[in-house]
C-alpha cells in the first residue's frame, strides 16, 4: 500500500541554470525542525539557505546527487533489482535480524521498516536507543511533564540546560524557541528570562548563560538528587554535597531559590546525563525533579533530541508495536526490553545474524565489539553518503536525501508533525521506495498475503 | 604511574558539518580525530600542541590519537574532550548495563605520550 | 468486487432501529459496500449468501467517544510497558499485523478489536490541531473501521479572544477554518477555560462556569454558548462535544446541570457524563453521592441534549484526557507516573495509570452512577455507549456492559460485592427496567450515527454503508456480544468468529463547512505571532486521507 503523504508536496523538477525558490522548507538536522527555511535552487544544488543554522547550512548545502551507484551489491554497481532482491533474501535466512536507525527517514518510511520487521519477525532499535533511550526509559518509570516548544517561547522565564550544548547541537535553540523569542507572556524576550546551564566543561553555550554552574563529572545523579532534596524541604549536608557535586551548597540552594520563585521554569537536558554514569537514573532523577517542582510553580522538562526524525521513530514504532525502541518479534509478537534487544547489545552480543541499516552509521558511532560484530553479518544499509557502514554492507543503497529530494513527514522534537517540502529531485530512490520494494519481496518469500 | 582522566565525547559544530559533507572529508576527519587537552594539564605533563597519545579505557580498549589544546576556561583540568567519532567508539565497551546505552561519556582513560610532534 | 457481486444476508433477525425494524426476519442486500433495496429482478442472484436464520443482525456498532489515536495515546502506549508484558499478546498472521494490547492498544490492534467485537466507525475524542497530522498518520495504521476525531477548542487562544473581542462571526469562521485545516469532524471542549489557567499556575483550574480565565477574561460560560451557537450556525453535522469543567470533583453536578443550561437551547453534547454526576461537598469524600437522577431529569426534558455514559469498569486502566489539571489531581490521587504535555496555543492533556476497585465506595459508586444513566434517560436516542475507553474502561467491555443493562439481576449481583452503602448513594439497587436488544441497538449504533450526523451509518436502510455485524443469540448478553459471528465492513466480510479475515484501511470522515475565508487573514496574523511553527505547516493536506468521506453539513 502506499502511504499517500509521501506524495505530499513532491519536488518539482529545476529548469536548468533557473534559480527556485522553496519557502517554509523543513530542516531535519538536528531536533530543532526548524520549518522556516528559505532555499534558493540551482539545478540539482541549494545554493543558499536562509535562516538556516551552521550545521543546516552545511546539511542543505552538501546534499546533492551523490554521484554513486544507487545500488551495490558486495562492494559492485548492481541494479536495484538485483539488490531488492538480494536484501530479502538476506532478511529471510537469518534467525535473528535487525533493524536498525530511521532517525533520519521520514514517517513514511520508517512504517515500511516496521512492516518488514514484523513479517520477518525481527527486532527493531532506533537510534534513540543510543541518544535518550535512558530518557524513555524514565519516562516509564515517572512520568513527564513537558509542553511545545512555542509554549517554551511564550511562557518559559527560567531556562535551564543540564548536560546539553545546544551552541553546537542545536544552533537556532535559544534563538527560535528558548532564549530570545518575544513570548506571548514575555514581551521582552531574553531580558524576560534567565538563563542556568549545568555542565561538566564550560562549553559554547555558557556564553548564553546567566549563572554557568560547572559540576564533577559522573555527578549529575548526586546534583539532581541534591536539587530534589532542596524541592522537597529535605535537610542535608552542605560538606557532603560540596565533596559528591563539585559545586557549594549555596550555588544549590541559590538554584533552587530561583526555581521556586520562576514563574514557568523549563529543563532542557541531554547526552550529558543520558551518556554517562547513571544514564536512565540521570535522566529519571531530572523528570522526578520536574515533577516535583509542579508542587511550587509550573515547571517543565524536555530531552533536546539530536536527529531530525528521531522523534517521528519513536512515534512510528510506538503506535505500531506499542513500545518505543529495543522491539523483538521472535515470538511473532512485539516485546520491550532495553539491554536485550537494543542495538548495541544485540550487536555486541553478537546475537544478530543479519540485519538492515537505515539512515545511521553504527560503524562509525558503535562500540569496537558491537562494530566486528556488524562488519562479520550480512546486511543491508541505506544511507544520502558514503560511510564507514556502508563500506562493509552486503547491501548499499545511496537513498534521495530527505526533505531535500523526497517529501514525507517528520516529527520535531517536541513531537509536533512537520511536512517536508523538498527543493528538487534525485535519481536515486527513497528510503521509502527502496522499503516498499524490500518489503513486496519479504512477502512473497514468507507468503505474506496482507495488503 | 599513569594519571587518570575523564574523557568527554561530544557534538561540535565541525563534526556536525563535516557529517553532512562526507565522513570521508577533511572537516569531518579532522573534528573526530583531535583530542582536547586542558592547557594546565598539557603544560604540567610537559604535552604540546599535535603531540600523539594512547588513551586507555578500563577494560584495556586502547586508541591513539594526536592532541590539540583546549580554549582556556572551556575545559577543566582532568577532562578531555573529543568529537564523537571514531576514537570515542574505540573507548566504548560493549556493556550497557542492561539499558541499551554504552557507557558514551565519562570514560576513565590514562594517557601516556607516543610520539612527540614534529615541528 | 465487480459490479455483479451481489451479497445477500438470508433471513437474520433484523435490528434497525431507524427504520422501526424490531427484531424481524428479513434478507438484507449488499452491493459496491452498500445496502441496497433487495432487487426487483428475480434473475439476480447474490454471488455469496449468509445463512443468518437464528442470527441477529444490527448495523456495525459505532463508538462516539474514545481515545485511539494522536499524541497523546501514543504517548500512553509508550508509557506503559508494563501493562502489556502479561495477559494476551497479538502474533502476527499472514494477512494481520501483530500488537500489544493492555489498556492503550497498538493502532493495528485496535483495528482489529474493534472489528473482531462488531464495531465498525470510531471517533477519538481529543485532538490537538497541532497533532492532527500525527491522528491521521495513526488512522492510516488503524484498519478496518472508519473513523473521524474531534478537535480541541475549549482552550484555544483565537476562540478565546475572538470571545473577549465579542467577535462571534470570527469565531465562528476560525471553527470552520480550523476544522477544515485539521480535517477534523466537530468542536471540542475539554474543562473549557480551565487549562488555560493551569498553563499560567501552580494547580491552576477553573472552579466554575464563570470563573475569569486569566489573561482572556472570557468565562467557562461564554465559550460554551459562543462555540455552541457557532457550531449551529456553521451547520456541524454534529454539535459541540463538551467534557464539562470539575470532572470528578464531589459537588460536580451543578457544574454539568450549568454547562447544560449553558448551551441556551443550541445542540449539545456532554460526554462521559456520570464522571460529572457527583453530588457532595467540595472535596469531601464522605459525601459523595449520585446525582444522575436529578441530572436525567434535566436531559430527559430538553432534547437538545444528548449524551454519553462513560461507564466505569472495575480493574486498572489509564487515565488520558485534554484535562491538564485533571491528570495532575489523578496523579496525585492515585500516586503514579503522570505525563502532562501543555500544547502552545490550544491545549493541554494528562496521563496517568488508575484503578477502579470494587471495594472503594467511591468507584463502586461510580460504576453503578454510569449504569443509572443508561436507566434514566426515558429516549435511548440521546444516550451512548461509551467508557471514555480507556478512561472508564477499555472499549472491550461494551458487551459486559450490555449484559448489566438486560440482566438486572446481574448488576444488583455485582452490586451486592460493593460496599453496602451505596445503597444510600445510588438508586441503582431499585431500578428494574431492562434494555431490549432494539435499544441496545439504538445506544451502540442507530443513536450515535443520528448524533454524529451519519446519514449511512447506523441502519440497514438502503444506501447506508454496507457495515453490518451478525450475532450468535446467547442468553448471556456478554458472551453474545463478545464474539460476533460474522462482521461485515463497506461490503467486505472481514472477520468471521473474533477472526480476521481480511483488512481494510477504512474511510475518515471529516467536515468541510463553509465558512468566511476573508477571516483567514486575521487568523494569520495571529497565528504567525506566537506560533512556532510555520503557517502554511499547519493545515493538513487531503493527501494524509488514504480513504475519506466528507460528512455534509446540515
């Protein structure tokens, strides 16, 4: 079946050496989403885009037609029949296959993923399961209590930032959504807020900061608890928290203080807690806090997500299969469980006995056992370039680039939908072509008769 | 013996970038293969600018890799700072604590000099 | 299916209501997924016959209000891992996908309950505009039902302010506009004001229809009347849809009897209404008490009004509703997780795990408030089947609930494990009157497709859409009800004894009203200044629609 969205504002083909212009065109670097982008086209190149961010710029302007077959197959040009073929029959001999990537696929696609993933009974793993997959798993032990970012715009007078660097992961944050914008109840923007950063290292993004407060590393879980403790009235001791956090009890109570008395404080938190000592407990202990601080004030927190679509993944999976990420079908049937069958571990593990890589480069970003694993299975990638992965895949197919040659629709990281309005068209299929095709074959192979 | 440091892997603009222009390209290559050193540290274990290290986790999961100097003020003594890459992935192990995420960011390492860097 | 594939269902004992069919053995004709009169010429011969005779045939059940899809479902899905490690899992077969079940099931799981039950339409209750598209993605993925939702408005900044301006005809063009952008099918209203004032403070709600929304200065009041008289002169096929202010609280039934006196003789619809039946003292527990007596009266003498039950079941469930505040006081009640999500510009919602027990006074209580609904109001026609699934209870219990409105003796059965003294708190106990299968058929079909405005949907009347569900009679309603034994979808015979046996996407049904478009320049403007998305990001396209029906106006 074809999901009619990806038809949505298809590119239109460039007249050659004419200039096009594409308003409210979406970027799906990072989390951000910003959809105000103005490209300016050349032929099969963007030329300028306005508004965009360093790394958007750098995103818009590198993604062309990559000049690579659109299939290979053991390292040679093949056509993509061949390669189609080749992929489900991959899919379809091992006992253990998995499914891998999607943040950077539009909704549309990563549905096809899920599909063949349930026919074939495999697992499938976002890369969330790497970025705040701790965070979800949080969230099912708490709870949330979050908003939308134009909320954070419109209301958000105290602005923290816990282990993120938004200067150089997210580049328009402060500006489009945090810091900056003239809020419904902020007309004075930034001289309306003030703004908290917690790090380990003073980075890029203290320059936007009122108080910087650097802390020991591997201590978040002991400063958030610290912070729980001040929210609930608890008594503790200021030697002991100085020695476990690095920082003096006053620069605590002080936080605190400012916390209570805010009158809608947001928490925007990343990899620092998710990555290190603690993970899943960081970002627990920062949701509890926030919960917590609902007793004082309206009080809110939100997982800066790195990837244009990792959102949508989330979504997608979800609704589908009822679970996030980490998502076995051995049994026929989904199953959750993060440390099983999560990516990292099915890898390392080396449990997995074949496997598809989608818009991801877990051969560059993976730990050393969990890559010789990769690099000794046969699988499949699709990735716009080139990459560590895709130089050891049975199968590589250089797939259109999202939201430049192909629509769809992304969810931004606040989980608010996005259309994207491509700025002109490639040779090269979609990750949503190159799955349904996948997908027809996987069928026929398992007699599969589901429309 | 070797003093211990905590290694911090992260995002920077160049490694940013350089992923949207090739990780095969120059920017790319560049961002994830330079180690940030804190200039305190470098001047106290006599380290310069370029000098090439072998870090070392925990778990003997070792990498070498040329160092540059860290802007004053931005990281403190006893950290070191990497763009995510390949070098941080060589000092992952695979454990995840049963949470699906490696252990990405904190790492125990001791450095120890290779080779000093030609001038 | 060609256009010669006549179906002929031979001889069941027909329900159709609308159409004053009682039980009466008749064939049924299907033709290109409709009902057609049976043909005039003998030659014609069906290319398949069900054998019905001994079987009750009734439309495909409609549920009006439940909780399927869109932001924040899925987030309760991914919230509850835990719901659904035990108890029955979904394989996957060669024409089904595989879900998970619990109290949020999957979407293609969802598809396939509803369908294995008899039910054939669904509306979700909630939607933001801002996640309208994610609705109509997880629509795509819910199969075999057609379905619509409504939208959120109550808290909405330009109907707000339009009512602060005393702006009522651009008020009344932003609903068209809104509708028709979000492909939505009627206006919502969920604790209208209220979670405005949460979003400004601490523990903030409204108390009350005139309590001053902060920074609008509109009242609870004036958005009901304004949305409610909007949505007549804007001719909806059906009217606004309102989850009334004090949901829960003791004392909350002047709150509804208010909101209903509110909608000054427009068309209304108050839903889950024994959650709003309370009497008592603020926040007194000890005095709680049924006030759906007194409530039915009110519905039972103005016919503008109709409603539905949301009917508690006993077990655990989630809480999910528009109702910021109300998951945060849920959350607090019952000391579990709780996600809340504010929406810039037009809503709130939250989450929560709960359970009802029958040991509590005040559960048993409201389980039995629902059930004196069903038994009160004199016109089935106004009264729906619901349980706010999941919030009174997963949509699977409608057959149990159908057994305690034919059986008396097995609701005063259950009654008897409650605490006594609920005897002295709900009339239940007294009441004999016992549903007929007609009326059972009015409150699960015929009923909701006349209040939604669905002229072919809930009958059996030629040109309604050949959605059709066959049941094996069985003295125990619930067993009968269960499992139906043949369920039949725009003229396809899609599941056959709780078996799938083949899928389809299903149709959204939307609204598309006419409306002033000059209007759209000033909601523009608006829009443009605090939203953080772009203008031309916010409509959903048509082409997010697979299949889809636009519902007229009337």
């Amino acid at each position: 079946m074809t999901y009619a969205a990806t038809q949505v504002y298809a590119p239109t083909p460039s007249v050659p050496g004419e200039l096009k212009v594409i308003q409210d065109a979406t970027c799906t670097f990072c989390g951000c989403v910003c959809d105000d982008i103005e490209l300016t086209v050349k032929d099969d190149h963007i030329i300028e885009a306005k508004r965009a961010c360093v790394l958007g710029k750098a995103w818009f302007l590198n993604h062309s037609i990559e000049d690579r077959p659109s299939c290979m197959v053991d390292g040679k040009p093949a056509t993509l029949e061949q390669g189609y073929d080749r992929a489900a029959e991959i899919l379809t001999h091992g006992k253990y296959p998995i499914v891998y990537g999607l943040s950077d696929s539009p909704c549309e696609a990563q549905r096809v993923a899920v599909s063949i993933v349930d026919w074939i009974k495999g697992t499938i793993d976002t890369t969330t399961s790497v970025c705040h997959g701790p965070s979800g798993m949080a969230f099912q032990g708490v709870g949330e209590v979050t908003c939308s970012l134009g909320e954070v715009a419109n209301r958000g007078d105290l602005i923290m930032f816990w282990g993120s660097n938004p200067a150089e992961s997210h580049p328009r944050h402060f500006t489009k959504y945090s810091l900056m914008p003239k809020g419904m109840f902020l007309p004075n923007g930034r001289k309306d807020r003030t703004c908290v950063l917690v790090d380990v290292r003073k980075t890029k993004s203290a320059k936007a900061a009122d108080i910087f407060i650097q802390i020991k590393p591997k201590r978040d879980f002991e400063a958030l608890w610290t912070l729980r403790a001040l929210a609930k009235g608890i008594e503790l001791d200021p030697d002991l928290v100085q020695r476990e956090t690095g920082v003096e009890f006053s620069v605590w109570t002080d936080l605190m203080d400012r916390m209570k008395a805010c009158k809608f404080g947001v928490i925007f938190f990343g990899m620092g807690l998710t990555m290190t000592r603690g993970k899943h407990a960081n970002s627990e202990a920062i949701l509890a806090l926030t919960r917590d601080m609902n007793e004082h004030t309206r009080f809110v927190a939100k997982p800066n997500r790195g990837h244009g679509n990792v959102t949508g993944a989330d979504n997608v999976v979800s609704w589908r299969t009822g679970y996030p990420f980490g998502v076995n079908h051995s049994r026929g049937y989904p199953r959750f469980n993060p440390g099983e069958y999560t990516t990292s571990d099915t890898l390392a593990n080396r449990e997995a006995d074949c496997g598809m890589t989608i818009a991801c480069d877990p051969m560059a970003n993976f730990s050393q056992p969990a890559r010789e694993h990769l690099a000794s299975i046969p699988f499949i990638a699709l990735d716009t370039k080139e990459t560590p992965t895709t130089r050891v895949a049975a199968v590589a197919f250089t797939v259109a680039t999202y939201g430049i040659n192909t629509g769809g629709t992304v969810y931004r990281m606040d989980d608010v939908p996005i259309p994207l309005r491509p700025a002109f068209p490639s040779p090269h299929p979609s990750d949503y072509d190159v799955l349904t095709e996948i997908e027809k074959r996987v069928k026929k192979i398992l007699g599969v008769t589901h429309v | 013996m070797l003093e211990t440091f905590i290694l911090i892997p992260g995002r920077t603009t160049d490694q940013g970038c350089g992923v949207s222009e090739g990780k095969f390209k120059a920017k790319y290559q560049t961002a994830v293969n330079s180690l940030q050193v804190a200039p305190g540290d470098m001047e106290r274990l006599g380290l310069s600018e370029g000098d090439r290290v072998r870090l070392t986790g925990e778990e003997g999961q070792s990498v070498e890799v040329c160092i540059t100097a860290a802007k004053k003020e931005e990281l403190p003594e006893g950290l070191l700072f990497i763009a995510y890459g390949d070098i941080s992935s060589q000092l992952m192990t695979g454990d995840t604590h049963g949470s699906g995420m490696p252990t990405s960011k904190g790492m125990e390492v001791t450095m120890e000099l290779l080779q000093k860097a030609t001038s | 299916m060609t256009s010669s594939d006549y179906i002929k269902i031979s001889q069941g004992l027909v329900y159709d209501p609308l159409h004053g069919i009682d039980g009466e053995v008749r064939d049924i004709w299907i033709l290109d997924g409709r009902i057609i009169d049976p043909p005039t010429d003998l030659a014609i011969r069906p290319s398949r016959t069900i054998d019905a005779s001994g079987l009750v045939v009734m439309p495909g059940g409609i549920d009006m209000h439940c909780h399927i899809a869109g932001p924040k479902v899925n987030v309760a899905r991914k919230m509850r891992p835990e719901e659904k490690r035990r108890g029955e899992q979904m394989p996957r077969t060669d024409i089904t996908h595989s879900g998970s079940l619990g109290s949020v099931p999957s979407t293609f799981a969802t598809g396939y309950k509803y369908a294995a039950m008899g039910y054939t339409t669904a509306f979700d209750a909630a939607i933001p505009p801002l996640g309208a598209r994610h609705a109509h993605e997880e629509f795509e993925d819910t199969p075999c039902i057609d379905k619509g939702f409504y939208v959120l408005m109550g808290n909405n900044h330009y109907v707000m302010q339009s009512l602060m301006k005393k702006e009522p005809q651009k008020l009344k063009a932003f609903i068209g506009w809104l509708l028709a952008s979000t492909k939505g099918f009627a206006p919502k209203l969920v604790n209208p004001g209220g979670v405005e004032v949460w979003k400004s403070k601490r523990a903030g709600n409204v108390s009350g229809l005139d309590t001053l929304v902060d920074h609008f200065d509109v009242t609870p009041r004036q958005i009901i009347k304004g949305v409610a008289q909007a949505a007549a002169e804007l001719g909806l096929p059906h009217p606004v849809h309102i989850h009334c202010n004090n949901l829960g609280m003791p004392g909350n039934w002047e709150t509804t009897l208010e909101t209903m006196r509110a909608l000054e003789g427009h068309r209304g619809h108050i839903t889950h209404i024994q959650f709003h039946s309370y009497g008592g003292g603020a926040g007194d527990e000890n005095t709680f008490n049924s006030k759906a007596i007194q409530l039915a009266e009110y519905v039972n003498a103005n016919p503008n009004i109709t409603i539905d039950v949301g009917q508690v079941l006993f077990g655990e469930t989630t809480s999910m509703t528009g109702d910021g505040p109300l998951g945060y006081f849920l959350s607090k009640v019952y000391g579990g997780k709780w996600f809340s999500s504010d929406t810039e510009m037009e809503s709130g919602c939250g989450i929560t795990p709960i359970k009802y027990r029958n040991k509590s006074l005040v559960h048993s209580l409201q389980w039995a408030i629902g059930l004196e609904w069903y038994l009160l109001v004199k016109d089935p026609w106004r009264v729906v089947m619901s349980t706010d699934h999941p919030n009174g209870g997963s949509f699977l219990a409608y057959p149990q609930i159908i057994r305690f409105l034919m059986d008396r003796t097995y609701r005063r059965d259950i009654l008897k494990t409650c605490p006594p003294e609920i005897l002295q708190r709900s009339s239940l106990w007294d009441i004999d009157r016992e549903y007929t299968l007609s009326e059972i058929a009015i409150i699960t079909r015929a009923g909701p497709a006349k209040i939604l405005g669905l002229k072919n949907k809930g009958h059996l009347g030629a040109g309604a859409d050949a959605d059709i569900t066959i049941y094996t009679p069985h003295e125990n309603k619930e067993i009968m009800f269960e499992m139906p034994r043949v369920v039949i979808k725009s003229g396809r015979i899609i599941v056959e004894q709780g078996e799938i046996r083949e899928t389809l996407i299903g149709k959204t049904l939307h609204v598309q009203p006419n409306y002033d478009q000059a209007v759209e320049s000033d909601i523009q403007e608006w829009f443009e200044k605090y939203y953080s998305i772009r203008w031309r990001n916010y409509p959903v396209d048509l082409s997010y629609l697979v299949e889809s029906c636009v519902i007229p106006t009337l």
